[in-house]
C-alpha cells in the first residue's frame, strides 16, 4: 500500500509539473506581470494590513486606495519619464528631417553660456553646417536606424509600464484575498506531495519568495 501510495503521489506531481508547464507555455506573455504582482504583494504585506485595520477591515476599500497609492508613487513617475524621453527623440527627428530639408539652423545662444566645452562646440557645428549635407548622406542610414531603435526600446519600456500597473492591481487582489489563495495552494500541495511534507514545502517557498 505504502509502495502504491507514493506511486500515486510521484504520478500526481508529474502531472502537477506538466501542468506548470503547460500553464507557463500558456501565460508566458503575462510573467511579467504575476511578477510585479508577487514582489508587490509580498513587500507591501504588513503596510496593507495595517492600513485594513485603520479602515475597520474593510478590505476591498483598502485594496481601492492602496493600488492608487502605488500607481501615484511608482507607476505614475515611471510612466512620466518614458514620456518624456519619448518626446526628446521625437524632437530629435523632426530636427533632423529640418536639418535635411532647410539646412543646420544657428547653434542656440544657451552653448556661449556654457562653462567649459563653447569653443569645441562652436567649431564642430561651423564644420557641419559647412557641409551637413555630404555628412548626412554618409551617415543617414546609421542616424534612422537609432531613432528606429530608441522608438522600439521606449515602447518595450512602455509595455513595462503598462505591466506595472495591471501588477499592482493584481497585487491588491491577491493582497485582499490573501487567505482564500494561501488556503488553495496549501491544499494543492498537500494534495501532491502529503501533509508531511506539504506545510514544508509552502514554508520553505515563503522563505524564498521573502
């Protein structure tokens, strides 16, 4: 019986792992957000309950509030700044393609302020405007292959961002329902691999994960 039983229970976890893999095969494309969604959750734990009990254990109020406080502290920055440089590089083509079509405009009168550098600025752009346009036609093709480079950077970044965001709100639902999700994973693996070893296994898992 003992020799059936663990048959049972090596043939349950095999399962349980084909699963997992399955389940990652599947979800791969949102790792990033049960990510953000698992640091969030685990690092924010006690101030959450904390702030559960100041709102008499109202959960899904705390959960509302909480989420906006991450999106207003980290994701709303991080989002301003890629904007930001999202802007800097379009800037950059449309000077660009201004330079190409009207030729190189007078350097800014903000570089004669400048502390150290003025003289070797000055001479470099009286050398391009001299002759922008054999510069450009050498370069032309390396100079759109950045801009079409930091396009596609900034727009991974902001898939980034987006994922930040959806997780936080992931993590104040797994933060409001804590003991329901705990309560389904203890069962899982108790299920796999025993209630001897279950209790271990979740707690050496916490401990990683802390």
């Amino acid at each position: 019986n003992s020799g059936k039983s663990f048959i049972e229970k090596a043939l349950l976890l095999v399962l349980f792992l084909i699963f997992l893999y399955l389940l990652y095969s599947l979800m791969g494309i949102f790792l990033g957000v049960f990510t953000y969604a698992i640091i969030l959750s685990v690092s924010f734990s006690s101030l959450f309950e904390k702030l559960v009990k100041l709102l008499n254990n109202k959960r899904s109020l705390a959960a509302t509030i909480f989420a906006l406080l991450l999106i207003a502290i980290i994701a709303l920055p991080f989002i301003y700044m890629i904007n930001s440089v999202g802007n800097y590089i379009h800037q950059g083509q449309v000077w660009y393609e201004g330079v190409k079509t009207n030729g190189v405009p007078p350097l800014p009168e903000w570089v004669s302020k400048l502390p150290v550098g003025q003289e070797k600025i000055k001479a470099f752009w009286a050398a391009f405007s001299a002759d922008y346009a054999s510069t450009i036609a050498l370069y032309d093709d390396q100079i759109k292959s950045i801009f079409k480079k930091l396009i596609s950077g900034g727009l991974g970044i902001m898939g980034s961002a987006l994922e930040l965001v959806i997780g936080i709100i992931l993590a104040t639902v797994l933060l409001t329902n804590s003991d329901k999700a705990l309560a389904a994973f203890k069962n899982v693996i108790n299920h796999i691999t025993g209630d001897q070893w279950g209790p271990a296994i979740v707690n050496s898992a916490g401990k990683a994960i802390m």
